[in-house]
C-alpha cells in the first residue's frame, strides 16, 4: 500500500472515531441530567416539614400580597413593626430579635414608664407609657393585648405586625404551671393536674374565669388565652362563628405570626418579611426554658386532647389559621429557603458557642468572631457587646439598654402587676391592681415575695 493511501485511511479512521465518542457522549447527556434533577428534588423533599397541615387545594392556592411580599428579592428594610408580645409561647426568647433591632438602629420604642407589660388589658394610660416629643413612634414589643384602633392612631400604615403562638396543649401545661392553676382550679394533690382538669374541663368552669375587679375583665388562663392576647374578650368563649370571623381579619391585619414548634423557619420568613440582616435575627440557642414541671413531657390521651380541643375551640382555630398562614408563606418562598433554615441553625449554634465561651470567660479580648459572607448574609463580626445582648434571657435587661440608663423608684412603681400577683390578692380576699403604685397606695406592700397589707391608717 503506498504512503498516500496509507494517510488517507489514517485520517478516515480518526474522523470516524471521533464522530463515534461525540454520539455516545451526546446519547448520555439527557441521562446525567435527568439524574441531577432527581437528585436536587430528593435533596429538596429531604427537607420538606412534616408538620404542613395544609390541604391541596390550600397548597396549590394562588399566593396572597402579603405572601408576595415575603418571597420578594428586592426589598428595603423595615424599621417599624408592632410585636404582640403573648404569654407563654417564646416570646421572652424571641423579644430579644426585636429589642436588639431597635437598638442597633435607634429606634423609637413605645415602652411602659416602668418594668415589663406595656399594659393589660386595655391600651395604655396617657401616664402609663413614655412618649416622644413628636408623638411618633418606630416599634411596640412588650406584653399588650392586640388592639387594632389603638395601634392605627399611633403608627403608620406601612407598619409590619407580627406575633408568635404555639400549639395550644403544649401552651396549656405552660399556663397551668406558670399562673399555679392548679392551686386556683383545685386539682393539686390529685396527681397529674393536667389529666384531673382534661377530664371534664366545664367542671372547673367557675374557677378558672377569673374576674379581675380593677379592669372589669374575666380572664381565663385555660380556656383561649392565646386569642385573648389577640384581643378576643374571654367572656365570649362560646361565640365560635364570630370568632372564626374575628380571627380571620386578624389573618389580614398580621404580616406573619410566628409558630413556636417551627421556630427557624418563622425567623428566616421574619428575616425574608422584614429584609433583615442575618445578624439581626440570630437568636441563643442556649436560652432555652428549662423550667421544670411534673407533666411538662405528659402526652394527653385521644380524649383528653378532644376534651381540651372542644373547651379552647378558638384557641385551636388560632393556632390552625396562623399554623396553615406559615407554610403558605414557606410555600411560596424559593428552592433555597430550606437552605436558608440550615444555614441559619448552623451559624446560630456556632455564635451561640463562641457566645457562651465569651460569658464563661468574661472577656472576649480583641478577637471576635467573623461570620463569613453568604448568598444569605454579608460578612459581620460578633463581638464583646453582640454577644452580651444575644445572650440576655431577661427582657427587662435590654429595655435598660433601650431606655438609656436604669429605672428611678418613681418609675418601677409604675410597673403593671401581672395575673400572678392579682390572683394571690383575689386568694386573701383583697382588691386588684393595675400597678405597684396603686397597690401601694391601699397599703398593699412586698408583692413578688410575702404579701403585706399595711392597716396604719391613711
């Protein structure tokens, strides 16, 4: 064979072994896709929750504005909110986001003249709260029952509410160890109080509605408590259908309710809502309530729990509503919001770690910690006085911090007296208070410790 035929089967030979690897590559293309994108959605249903109550036709519903507004990717940051602080349900936890936010940005706080509650359970007094010289106010967070007028003739339009609720059996526990309802109901001494009091709740009727003489209000720490702090009246217990109502416009009114049970997530959507920094809404992982109690981890049994359902039956539309109004929100957001949710656990472990050896030590000397930049966060230091606010498990001690200085006598005085105290006065057979200093005033004296009742004459 001579030289040229030689080369030109040489050069047939490649071209056609070339156009041979280039189909097989091609015909497996559509393959390695195909696994990729099974992958990705296996990764993605991995981390689907197991606790969406919503039904399909919920699920497949077209996103509301307020949804929208959550899954928006151009946002600017809000710097006025309403926080309706409820009891019991994390909101000593979750205080600290907001008290934090307000600091670092120089907010106007509308805060309580002295210590804890802005009031209860009406608005405040025009003496009861501390105002502006403009009468113009950034953002409201401590314990305030929800009143929608009120709020609209002292903030803007474009202000966000938010809110957090937790499931209701889990909030009832709390309640009942919290407020002593025991005592109050009777049931102590019996066993598990709880499982006494779920066994025929309507017995325990005239006890537990609690009529507090200085506002006028029955109150009732076992049946609804969560919507009376969403402003529905105790006394109208029975009114399912308006309620079902009320709590429906009180799904229009509220930017996000958080949930208590989904914690992370109801901070990314807060995050996502508010367009905040990483940094602001991290919270510490190690301030967890620890308070002990005998039937804290009791699981009610099948008719315990309808007994309870059917006595708290607004309640359990709350937590339905703002449960169902979540997972809409985290329906509607992006791939990535579970990302986000990981992403956020990991890195509030690992400030609350570096935090906790900061308050061990007592000195963060001149290393802080770098938080490295993310698709979710620019990069940010945690420092000595990040950390000292972070970890801060008492509201009290950062409305020092917002206040600017400590509270004068004059100013405690003014603190409102919680359920707790009102009730050991209602034990003795004494009036109620609004506030230390009416308390004071009747001679009423050492109202957190030994109750004295001062009889000199006035």
């Amino acid at each position: 064979m001579t030289l040229k035929k030689l080369l030109t089967y040489g050069l047939a030979t490649g071209v056609f072994t070339t156009l041979l690897l280039f189909t097989i590559h091609q015909s497996n293309l559509p393959h390695v896709a195909s696994s990729r994108v099974v992958n990705e959605r296996q990764v993605f249903q991995a981390n689907l929750p197991t606790k969406n109550t919503l039904s399909h036709e919920e699920q497949t519903r077209p996103t509301s504005k307020k949804d929208e507004e959550v899954v928006s990717s151009s946002c600017v940051a809000q710097k006025k909110f309403v926080f309706i602080k409820t009891h019991k349900t994390g909101t000593t936890t979750t205080i600290n986001i907001f008290q934090r936010y307000a600091i670092y940005n120089k907010l106007k706080v509308l805060m309580p003249v002295g210590q804890g509650p802005l009031s209860w359970p009406f608005p405040p007094k025009e003496n009861e709260y501390v105002h502006t010289p403009d009468e113009k106010y950034d953002a409201l967070m401590h314990h305030f029952v929800y009143n929608k007028t009120w709020l609209r003739s002292k903030f803007p339009p474009e202000t966000k509410y938010i809110s957090i609720i937790r499931e209701p059996f889990s909030h009832l526990k709390c309640q009942m160890s919290y407020y002593h309802l025991a005592k109050i109901l009777r049931v102590n001494g019996h066993g598990n109080a709880v499982k006494v009091f779920l066994q025929n709740p309507w017995r325990y009727r005239n006890r537990s509605e609690t009529f507090f003489p200085h506002v006028n209000i029955t109150w009732d720490g076992t049946r609804n408590p969560m919507t009376f702090d969403m402003g529905w009246p105790a006394e109208r217990a029975d009114e399912e259908e308006e309620a079902r109502k009320y709590i429906s416009q009180l799904d229009a009114d509220f930017d996000l309710v958080m949930i208590l049970e989904h914690l992370d997530e109801s901070v990314v959507l807060l995050r996502r809502l508010m367009c905040w920094e990483l940094r602001d809404v991290l919270l510490y992982s190690k301030s967890k309530n620890t308070r002990p109690y005998s039937y804290k981890t009791y699981v009610a049994t099948p008719e315990e729990l309808e007994n309870h359902r059917r006595w708290s039956a607004i309640d359990y539309m709350l937590y339905n509503t703002f449960n169902n109004s979540l997972w809409r929100k985290i329906n509607a957001q992006g791939p990535d919001f579970y990302d986000e949710v990981t992403y956020y656990r990991r890195t509030k472990n690992e400030v609350s770690e570096f935090c906790t050896r900061t308050k061990e030590r007592d000195s963060i000397g001149k290393q802080p910690m770098v938080v490295a930049p993310s698709k979710w966060n620019a990069e940010f230091k945690v420092d000595k006085t990040y950390c000292s606010y972070i970890t801060k498990t008492r509201t009290m001690s950062l409305d020092k911090v917002m206040k600017g200085r400590r509270y004068t006598n004059k100013e405690l005085s003014y603190t409102v007296i919680d359920q707790i105290i009102n009730y050991r006065l209602l034990s003795r057979g004494l009036p109620t208070f609004n506030s230390r200093h009416d308390a004071h005033a009747a001679g009423i004296q050492k109202l957190r410790t030994r109750l004295f009742v001062d009889k000199r004459p006035k």
